[in-house]
C-alpha cells in the first residue's frame, strides 16, 4: 500500500535571515507542506499576486516593506488569509510590534523557536483558520 497526498497546503514564510528561512523551509516541508520563501514584505506581495496560499509566515521586521505593512496589505486584498497569517519576531519589547501584535490578535512566534513550536503553530492556526490539512489516501497497488 502507498499513501498519497492529495493536496498540500502552500506556505508563504516571508523572512530576511537566511538561517531562519532556512530552518522553515527545511522543516515544513518535512511535514508534507509547500513552502516558497520571500525576504521581504515587497516580494511577498509579488508572489501573492501570482499564487495563491494558505498561510503566511510573516517576520514583522523585513526591509522594503515590513510585516506590519503587508499584514495591512493583506486585510485590503487577500482577506481570506485574515486568519491564517502568523507573525515572527525577536523584536517583543519594542512598543510599535506589540501594539500592533494585540491589534490584530494574530498568533506569533518569538524568535528563537524551534522546529516544534513552528509546526504546532502552523497546524494550530490552519485548524482555526479552517483550512484542513493534508489528506491521506490509501491506495493499494
């Protein structure tokens, strides 16, 4: 018997350190998602524009445009992902971030984290947010 994914869900991980891109993309894709990584806010808008996706990882802290500014481009054009957006930072003490995080109330990752709480994240929010996840279908041969 072979299990078959019938759909993966597609990540947009929107983050300007290579080393953390890096570790999102390794570890996402070992648990079955797609993932396409952006290092700015800029970037993430032109790949939004061409694909769609069913999350976004987005660091609040990006040059060009930051996550703050594409989570407002978000609400203004892609509003079915509203409530599938997760915000990164390891910027918790400033007063603009954390304003903004308790504004929209969406779900965030202190950096560092580790490979767990990037998964539990994720698969937390897609649960919320709706979207469900992978199916399996066994197929015997």
């Amino acid at each position: 018997m072979v299990k078959v994914d019938t759909h993966q869900k597609r990540i947009l991980v929107v983050e300007d350190e290579p080393l953390i891109g890096s570790l999102c993309l390794r570890v996402l894709t070992a648990d079955g998602f797609q993932v396409d990584i952006a290092t700015d806010g800029l970037a993430a808008k032109n790949m939004l524009s061409k694909q769609e996706y069913d999350l976004c990882l987005i660091d609040i802290r990006t040059r060009a445009m930051n996550g703050m500014e594409l989570y407002r481009h978000l609400e203004a054009k892609h509003t079915e992902l509203i409530s599938a957006v997760i915000f990164t930072t390891g910027d918790l003490l400033s007063e603009d971030a954390q304003q903004f995080l308790n504004e929209v109330n969406r779900p965030f990752l202190p950096k560092p984290f580790t490979p767990h709480e990037l998964i539990a994240v994720v698969t937390e929010t897609l649960e919320q947010a709706d979207i469900k996840l992978p199916l399996e279908q066994t197929l015997v041969i």
